[in-house]
C-alpha cells in the first residue's frame, strides 16, 4: 500500500510537471504580450523593454521555465503582474470557497443522481426510465449561464428563499451547489443506471433473490456497493470537470472562486496567475483520481492496489 | 515670474461649500452605499492601477496636487493651494495646502510630492502611467533608470514644490491631476513593499477599512479629510465579482445602490422601458469614440480614398441601434464634451454611391478583400458585422478576427492588422483635454511597434502643430490653443486613418436613496461615480 502511494504520489508530480510545461508553452506562444497589459497605452518602447527585462520575459524559453520551476520547487507562485500581490495569497483566498462548492456541488449531483440512476435502472425500458434518460441528457447538455440564472431568478428575486448571489452563509452556498448539481446529476444517473443494470443481471444477485431476499435488501445491500465501483472513479474525473465548469456558475452566484481569478487574468495575460491557478487545479484533480482509487478497494475487496 | 492663478481667488473658490448641487436637495451625512463590480480590483495604488472600477476608489483614497469640480472637467487646486508658471512656460512652483494628513496622521511635506513622482518614473514601479512625465526636466534620464531622481523635481522647503519642465506643456496641470500623480508617503509604501495596492494610504477623503480578497472591499470615511463637510457617506462597500445581469436584480430588489459595471446590453431597452427604473438612471456623456483604424502603411488603405470610402460607407445610425442607443454619431476622433471639439462639423456623410465612386477612383472599382480585428465580447462582434455589411455594399469583403482583447492590442501594435473596431479598447480619455486624443493614437510617437497608434499614421507637419498648440500654456489664450487643436484632428479627417463611429453614452443606475447631482453619477473624470460628493438621502 505505502509503495504503492509513493509510486502514485511520484506520477502526480510527473503529471503536475507535464501541465507546468504545456501551460507555460501555450502562454509562451500566445500572440498577446503581458508587457504591453502591464506597461499601459502610454508606455515607451523603452519603458515596454525596461519590464521585460524586470520580469525576466526577455529570456530564452527554457530559462525562463527553469526560473518558473526553481522557484516553484522553493514554494514560490510569483507575484500576478497586474495586482502585484503573491499568486499564493491569491489563491489561498479564494481556495477555500472554491472546495466549499466543490464538495457541496458534487453531493448535489450524488444526491440526484445516484437514486434517478437507480429508479431508472429498476424501471429498465418503461416510461419512467425513458423519461429520466431524457432528462438527464437534457440537464448534462443545458447551458450553465440559463440554467444558473434561472435558479436564481427564480429562488432568490421572485421567491426571496435564498440571496441573490453572495458568499459566506449556508444560505449562499444552496443555490450554486444545487445549479452545479442538477447540471452534473445526468452523468452520475446514466452511469448508475448501466452499472445498474450491469449487477441486476449478475448471478449473485439471483442466488440471493433465489434465498427468498427481499427487493429492497437485494438492491440495497447486494447490487448498490457492487454498481457503486464506476461512480467512485467518476467521482474523481469530476473533480476536472468541476474545475473547468466552475467560472460561469461562480460569476453569476458572485461566488469569490479560484474560477473568478482564472478568467480575470486570462483575459489579462497575468501568466503568474493563470500558472498558480492551474497547477493547483491540477492538484486538486490528482489528489481527488488518488483518493478515489484508493477508496476503491475498501468497497470492493476483488480490486488490489498494484 | 508671474502669476497666472493667484491664491486668494482660489481661497475664494474654497471658501464655498464644497459642493453646491444643481438638484436642490440638500446633502445629508451617513449611511452606507453600496457598488457592484464584475472583475476584482487589482490594486489601489496610484502609481499602478489603471482600470474601470479602480479608477475613482483611487481618487477618492489619494488626491494630487490638482483636482477637478465635481461632475465636470474644470480644473482647481487639489492638495496644492496656489500655483505659479514662469513666462516661458517651463517652471511650475506649487505651494501646498497646509495641515493636510495622511490616513496614518502624518502631515503632508513637499518631499512626498517628490517622492511620489519620482516613484512613478522610476522604472522598478513599473507604472503604466510613466510616459505621463515625460515633459518633466531629467525624466528620460530617471525613466531609463540611469538617475534615481527626476532632475526637474525639488521641494525648497516644506511647503513648495518646484517643477521644470524640459518644454512647454500645456496639459502639464491636468497631468497633476491624474491618478498617477497622487501623493503617496514613503513610510507606507515602504512597510508595504509591493503590497501597498492592497495596503493603501493616502491623504483621500476615504480610508480603506476592509479589503476580502475576490469579494468586498469597504472604504471608510476620513474625518480629518482636508475639504470640510466631505465626504456626505460615512462609508460605501464595493462587492466585487458579481454578474452585470445579477447586479441589476440585486439594484431592483434593494440591495445595491449602484450597479458599478452599468445597465447589461440585454437588459437596457427592459430598464428604459420602464419608467420606474428608467428615473433612476442617469445618463451623461464620456470622454470616449469608438473608431475603425486603417492601417494607411498597407494597400489598399495606403490611398487615402479608400479611407474616405470607408468613412462614407459607414451607417452610423445603424450601428447605434445595434447597441440600443446608448451612443452618438461620432463625426471626428474627438468626443462632443471634449474641449476643442470642432461644433457643426458633419464629417463624412453616409453616402454609398459616393464611396464607390472613390474606390473607382483609387483603382478598386470591384473592391478588394481584407481583414478587421474586433475583441471578442458582446457587443464588439455584431458592431464588426454591421460595418462588414456596410463595407459589402460597396465591394470590400471584409472577414472578421474575433480575438481576446490582448490579442487585439498587439496586432494593432504589431501593425499586421488591417482594420480594427476599436470597441472594448477604444480611447477614454485619461484628462479632459485635447491634447490626450492624439500622441499615442495619432501621433508619430504612437506608430510605432507595438504602439496605441493602429493605424501607423503618422503626418510630420501634424506633430509639429501638436507641439506648437501645447506650447502655448497661458490660460488667456486658451481658446488659441483649443482652435489649433481643432485644426489637427479637421486634418486628421482629411487624411482619414481612421473612421470614427460613434461617442458612447454612460447610462449609470442608482437607487432611489442616492442623492446628489445627476452629474457625480456619471462624472467625466471620476468614472464611473464621484464617491466623495454622493450622499444617502434621509
């Protein structure tokens, strides 16, 4: 086990490495300079030069990267160009909300998923299974921007249940987690619903009904923790989705996320930013695969960790 | 030397009421008020910050040796008392307004003019508003890091602070004014290092009290502020990161006084329609024109005729109902409220036949194929579908490149841009004065790699003019100076590098508690909104 995270831990870095790279070479090649951002409409070629130079952007490419890395390694982010304040602080405060939701927005979507996925599984071929499919096809595939609007629209102006966007209570977080999660619940009940189907057909599951088990012991103690497996795992690529998802839902909720921060500095080519943000993205989507393939031997004995 | 403003009539002016309302409603104290912006703040030092939403938390955190009235574009002495300008223009000598503090109780000296200044050229700041200074004695030689002091600063004693300039300039005392030129004490930017954006102290009529990164920033009211009886609010909250569309709900249901980024496109004709919201919405003119650039460096935008058939192939109108009004036609690079503005002048007329009759003329009788960069977001793309219809008409096939902004400004710098819509990037003028409108974006000192001036136009004779206009710094011949300003940009029409569209209009939402003349809510140089003058009706 402790080999086996340690041979896990050393590819993550092997993969956070892999990001750093094709992040800073896509930031390297893009045709919009940081310089002219920082230096303003007003600045002289040689003021553009003097920052460039400050910065270190002059500098071959594999320096400049090695300088990125060296400083990375110490546990230094840099400094955003534009705010001047260290990316770590930056993220540091905004990390927290960002987990908050990730966590309450990924129950959502297991809340709602997971049982329609059931009852579509147990109503296999009828109207309700057709009508749920539909469904979740129809919510993976709506536009988050509507969608969150409409929530809020609805619950929050007309209703007056929830605020109107806003970060700090219970109350703040409903609406966004349960936006996130109607939007990801269609992919968690179609997985659940085949996996489902998958186990109902297993032979254990007709011994134990042969037993004279009751329906919902069956479904419930025998055929769930074995169609469970898939989510566990989906669980953990979700953590990616999330993250890729999260600017338009927080914007609208004005929900204070590493989102927010992302697509501000994107828009301003502040490359110190947009590399913290996504190394720790990355991060996070390691960590999460890590944890969700090290749970799964806890629920299913058969898988061993090699 | 002689003086050209003298102190007792400016102790005149502030001797007044700091403020006297057109509106009648008298100004009442307190309360809490409450903004909404889109993007974060990025930092609230004078020296750096440069956006939309920082711009006026600055002024009202900071003040600089001059100032403006309130909701106008009238100059008057900030933290300055008095001024004097020698005969030949080159030496300004302000004497400071006594007893001012900062927010960490000190006094204000002469040395933190210095100071701050030379902080500003020092090329370690990395000031975007550096080139601001560079009519200052000794500033090549400070900006390139090669001295580290401006030669042409110096403060003789505690009160006066001695400016000379390398060449007349007569936008030096709006220049004092800007952001960048906002007084800032050594102590503090020090103990914060490079974190003073997030620290800031300042002389201003507001302290920063809070600042929750990525959600709230609260400016408390500075009882020791300078100019008695501001500011009226005990304290205003700016909510940051929140949606354009969510902030105008948050407005309507009560819980926002002023939605910072404005009334959202799609929302516009919903509001005015409504004449509840519409009553709370005021509507003022900003230092600001929107303009296709044609790089005159390359065919077929070398011919000058071709640039006047752009000119007259444009239907303005039609392009203002695009975005639902909320703009004028524009008929030359200046905007209508900007000082030598050229009145009755029609520009080129929308006029089809006529284009094609210059194309023909320029050897394009069928039109030719090019391309228009145009920054990415609502509503620049449909504005660039509109003049590509517009240019169809008359043979040129326009194919739009929807870009991100930076992508935008560094083909433009680049000059491999043929045409650009310059909406998202176009110029807002930093200082209301002419003069602001033409060296980087029209002026040779503009065209070159990686400069403001897309078009790479660049007309000798016309930088001379420009030079010899500024030159002339004497107020009394003001009106001199503004007809010769007047004169560039007729010229400029002439040669047509660019095709001006349209003056965007400000439309800025308050609630039905905010008090204060209409004019602080879209206030050309506080933009978007002067906090300091603002007040919570009772």
């Amino acid at each position: 086990m402790a080999a086996y995270i340690l041979r896990r831990l050393f590819q993550s870095a092997l993969i956070l490495l892999g990001v750093s790279f094709i992040t800073f070479v896509l930031l390297y090649v893009l045709p919009a300079d940081p310089v002219r951002q920082i230096a303003g409409r007003s600045a002289t070629a040689a003021t553009v030069e003097s920052i460039r130079q400050q910065l270190g952007l002059d500098q071959p490419f594999l320096v400049q990267y090695g300088n990125y890395l060296w400083n990375l390694v110490q546990g230094d982010l840099g400094r955003s160009y534009l705010q001047k304040t260290e990316v770590a602080e930056l993220i540091a405060s905004r990390l927290p909300a960002t987990l908050l939701l990730l966590v309450a927005a990924i129950s959502c979507e297991l809340l709602i998923g997971l049982p329609l996925g059931i009852v579509a599984a147990l109503n296999r071929g009828k109207a309700i299974d057709n009508g749920l499919m539909l469904t979740s096809f129809m919510t993976v595939s709506a536009p988050q921007f509507v969608v969150a609007l409409l929530l809020l629209f609805i619950f929050a102006v007309k209703l007056g249940w929830f605020p109107i966007g806003g970060y700090g209570t219970f109350a703040h977080l409903v609406l966004p987690a349960v936006t996130l999660g109607i939007l990801g619940s269609g992919w968690y009940s179609r997985i659940m619903r085949s996996s489902m189907i998958d186990v109902l057909r297993a032979d254990f599951i007709r011994t134990a009904r042969a037993k004279g088990l009751g329906r919902g012991k069956v479904i419930l103690g025998h055929a769930l923790p074995n169609a469970i497996l898939p989510i566990i795992a989906m669980i953990g690529i979700d953590i990616g989705l999330f993250m890729s998802g999260i600017v338009v839902v927080e914007s609208v909720f004005g929900w204070p996320g590493i989102g927010q921060l992302a697509w501000q500095a994107i828009q301003r080519v502040d490359i110190p930013i947009i590399m913290g943000v996504t190394l720790v993205s990355a991060c996070g989507i390691v960590i999460g695969n890590l944890i969700a393939d090290l749970i799964s031997p806890l629920i299913d004995p058969r898988i061993k960790l090699r | 030397m002689r003086k050209l403003i003298l102190s007792t009539a400016l102790a005149a002016i502030f001797a007044l009421p700091a403020f006297a309302p057109a509106s009648a409603t008298e100004p009442s104290y307190g309360g809490n008020m409450v903004l909404t912006y889109k993007d974060d703040v990025a930092t609230l030092d004078p020296a750096i910050g440069y956006d939309w939403q920082n711009w006026s938390m600055i002024k009202s955190l900071f003040d600089g040796l001059m100032d403006y009235d309130p909701g106008t574009t009238t100059l008057r002495p900030g933290l300055a008392e008095s001024y004097e300008i020698s005969e030949d223009g080159l030496t300004y000598t302000f004497k400071l307004r006594k007893g001012v503090k900062f927010h960490n109780g000190r006094e204000l000296v002469a040395d933190d003019v210095v100071y701050s200044i030379n902080r500003v050229v020092n090329p370690t700041t990395q000031s975007p508003g550096q080139g601001f200074f560079a009519s200052i004695e000794g500033y090549d030689e400070a900006a390139e890091g090669k001295a580290d002091a401006v030669a042409g600063i110096s403060a003789p004693d505690a009160e006066t602070v001695v400016i000379k300039l390398s060449r007349p300039d007569a936008t030096f005392l709006h220049i004092m004014a800007l952001n960048f030129s906002f007084i800032v004490p050594q102590e503090a930017v020090e103990a914060a290092g490079a974190d003073f954006g997030k620290k800031p102290v300042g002389t201003g009529a507001f302290k920063l009290a809070e600042w929750s990164l990525g959600q709230r920033l609260v400016f408390e009211k500075n009882a020791d502020y300078w100019i008695s009886g501001v500011p009226y609010l005990d304290s205003f909250t700016v909510e940051v990161g929140q949606e354009p569309v969510v902030a105008l709900l948050r407005a309507q249901n009560g819980e926002v006084d002023i939605p910072g980024d404005g009334i959202p496109p799609a929302k516009f004709v919903e509001v005015m329609k409504d004449e509840a919201q519409a009553s709370l919405v005021v509507e003022g003119g900003q230092l600001h024109t929107g303009y296709i650039t044609m790089n005159v460096t390359q065919a077929p935008f070398d011919k000058v005729e071709v640039r006047r058939a752009v000119n007259m192939a444009i239907n303005k109108d039609r392009i203002i109902q695009v975005i639902n009004g909320r703009a004028v036609p524009a008929t030359q690079p200046l905007p209508p409220s900007m000082p030598g503005y050229t009145e009755g002048y029609e520009g080129y007329k929308f006029d089809q036949e006529g284009a094609k009759k210059l194309l023909a003329e320029a050897g394009y009788a069928d039109g030719f194929d090019t391309e228009m960069f145009v920054m990415n977001t609502d509503p620049n793309p449909r504005i660039a579908q509109a003049i590509q219809q517009d240019l169809k008409a008359i043979g040129i096939n326009v194919s739009i490149k929807s870009l991100a902004q930076a992508n935008v400004i560094e083909a433009g710098g680049a000059g491999t841009a043929p045409m650009i819509w310059s909406g998202g990037m176009a110029w807002i003028a930093d200082f209301p004065d002419p003069a602001n409108f033409y060296g980087p974006i029209l002026g040779c000192g503009g065209a070159v790699e990686g400069g403001w001036n897309w078009s790479k136009y660049c007309n000798p004779a016309l930088d001379e003019m420009a030079a010899a206009a500024d030159s002339i710094v004497d107020p009394a011949k003001e009106g001199e100076r503004l007809a010769k300003w007047s004169e560039i940009y007729m010229k400029v029409m002439e040669d047509a590098p660019w095709a001006p569209v349209f003056n965007e209009q400000r439309f800025t939402m308050k609630s039905a508690r905010m008090g204060g003349a209409d004019e602080l809510y879209v206030d050309p140089v506080s933009i978007p909104v002067n906090y300091d003058y603002v007040f919570i009706k009772e």
